[in-house]
C-alpha cells in the first residue's frame, strides 16, 4: 500500500522559527482541521504534544473529540457544539446562531473585518454581545480572519485596523456587559509572519507549521521545511516497447524501449488526477506514465518503491493548484508514519 512518511525534525524545526515569531510557544494554536491539512490528525496531534504545543484549532466536534486528550485548549471553528468540555470553544460565525448555543457553552466571536464570509459585522458587536448574554454564554475571544495576508497588497493593512475598530469597541462592551477580560487573535499563518512586532494573544498556524507555506518573494521567510512525503509500492512491472500505450486511452506513448512498474497510489488515495496532464515527474525526475487511475498509476521505474512527492508546493504545480487542496486530499485510510 501506498504510504506516507512524516518527519518530526522538521515539524519541530518550522514550529522553532513560528515560536521566534510568537514570543512563545503558549501563543501557538496549531490548525488541525481536515486531518491537519492531510498530514493526520492524531499523528500531528501527538508530535506537537511532545513539542509543548497546548492549543489547536479544528473544524469540527468530531476533530475536537479526537484531539481533546493531546491539548489544553481547543477552538471549533465550523460547528454549534454537539458535545461540552472545559477545553473547548465554539465560534459564532452568525450573529443569527447565537440563540442555537446551549447554555454555559464557551464561545469566541468571530468578526467579520472585510473578508466577508464568516463573522459578525463590527456595527453588530453591541447586539452580538447582548444576545450572548441573554443566551447565558461565556464570552472569551474575539477573532477575525485575513483575507489577503499572502499577497502583496494593502488589504492586510486596511483589516488589521479594522479588526483594531472592534477590539476596542468590545474591550468596552465586555465590561459594559460583565464579561471578563477578552483574548484577541486574529494571525493565520502569513498574517504571522507580515507583523513586526507580534503581541496577540495567540496565532493560529497551519500552512507554515507543515512548511508549505508561500508568499511572495518581498514577504518569503527561509527555513521551513515540508514534513510530508508521500511514497509508492510496486504493483507489476512489464517491459514496453516503442510505441506502446499505457493506461486508459492509450495516453502513455513508449518513446523507447523499457520497463514501467505500476504502483499503488491514484486520484482515489488524493494524488490529484491532473497531474498527469502536466508532465508529472517524482523529487528524483522519475517519469509518470498515461493518466492517474483510481487506485494505481504507472512511472518509468521498475523499483520497488518511489517517492512520490516530499514538497506539496512543487507537486500542486503539476495540478494548477495550490499545496492546501493536494495535501486535504490525501485520504485518511493511507498509512502514515513518524519519522
């Protein structure tokens, strides 16, 4: 079966230059949702335990519930609660929800500060606050969400003082309504690393943490390291001569004589369709054959194994894609291992 390897060096290595950035470790909310970006959720769980890592960020109850042993805190960003823990917070995405929250439920108030697509309106955060009330919840966050923090543009900017707006109009309105201190956040993973001075409660990182993230060349910081690799078995081999056709529709043209092996990975373990559509080659320059089948797909090789991938942010190039969606898309069922 296909398989994929996990190096914890260097996980540890890129969550090092994103505790530098954080001023401390206790800052770093690992974003763990979809099977922490396709890496494996209870694999990247318990290697971030082992760093020190305290806080993670999930889409989910059902992610929460699997990750609530390795944290202390655990925020759902997608989902009115199905379930109550001391450790976990619900967002607000909806100032029309709040009334769907059971009682006691904690709760952090996401703000809509010009993405526009989750989030509370800043003029709605007084009525936000009062239906929070009524409903007998526990405020404690206010967040926002960075539309254009990898590019090269003044939106980062113009959110960021608008996200300001709204942390001093709810630091007010919490004491107005008796609520305690609030926590601020509002850093994914490039916003992160475009602050001088970061002084945040805490940042939620995901793409940088699997060191795959990319900005551009004036925003690019060196040192993060890809901790996926993604690996092939054998099936059969069988020696082609020129002019043959492998695979469906006879796409693979031989140029000469040799012999292709047939291995265990296709678009139905994640290894995206379209790759072969744009002369897919491995880390080692290793020649892929014809289209990608559902569960096989047929290199210019005839060892046992190949390394399909170890850097997504290549491998997303030969789909016209970006490394988020190759690495979600890698199935679950794949075995996975840390290195």
């Amino acid at each position: 079966m296909a398989y994929i390897t996990l190096n914890k060096n260097n996980f540890f290595n890129n969550l090092d230059i994103i505790a530098n950035r954080t001023k401390s470790v206790d800052k770093i909310a690992l974003v763990l949702k979809d099977n922490a970006y396709g890496h494996g959720i209870l694999e990247t769980a318990s290697m971030a335990q082992e760093y020190g890592i305290k806080k993670a960020v999930v889409c989910s109850c059902k992610e929460a519930q699997s990750v609530e042993r390795f944290f202390d805190y655990i925020l759902v960003l997608g989902e009115i609660p199905t379930f109550k823990s001391d450790k976990v917070r619900y967002t607000i995405n909806d100032i029309n929800s709040i009334e769907k929250f059971p009682q006691g439920t904690k709760v952090e108030l996401k703000i809509d500060s010009g993405m526009h697509r989750n989030g509370i309106a800043i003029d709605e955060i007084e009525s936000a606050f009062l239906k929070i009330k009524e409903a007998k919840l526990f405020l404690e966050a206010l967040f926002t969400h960075h539309r254009s923090a990898d590019e090269l543009t003044s939106e980062w900017f113009w959110q960021k003082e608008n996200f300001k707006i709204a942390k001093q109009k709810a630091a007010l309105l919490a004491k107005e309504f008796g609520f305690d201190a609030l926590r601020f956040h509002s850093s994914n993973s490039a916003a992160l690393f475009r602050e001088s001075d970061f002084d945040e409660d805490m940042a939620r990182v995901g793409i940088a943490a699997y060191g795959c993230m990319e900005l551009p060349k004036a925003l690019h910081v060196e040192g993060f390291k890809p901790i996926l690799s993604l690996f092939a078995k054998k099936i059969s081999s069988r020696k082609l001569n020129r002019g043959d056709r492998v695979g469906y529709g006879g796409d693979g043209e031989i140029v000469k004589e040799c012999v292709v092996g047939n291995y265990d990975v296709g678009y139905g373990d994640g290894f995206l369709r379209v790759c072969a559509e744009n002369g897919y080659k491995t880390p080692q320059g290793i020649e892929l054959l014809g289209r990608i089948s559902m569960d096989n797909s047929s290199f210019l090789s005839n060892e046992k194994t190949i390394l399909v991938f170890d850097d997504a942010r290549v491998a997303s190039k030969y789909a016209k894609t970006i490394s988020y969606e190759l690495l979600a898309s890698l199935k679950p069922s794949i075995k996975r291992e840390v290195l």
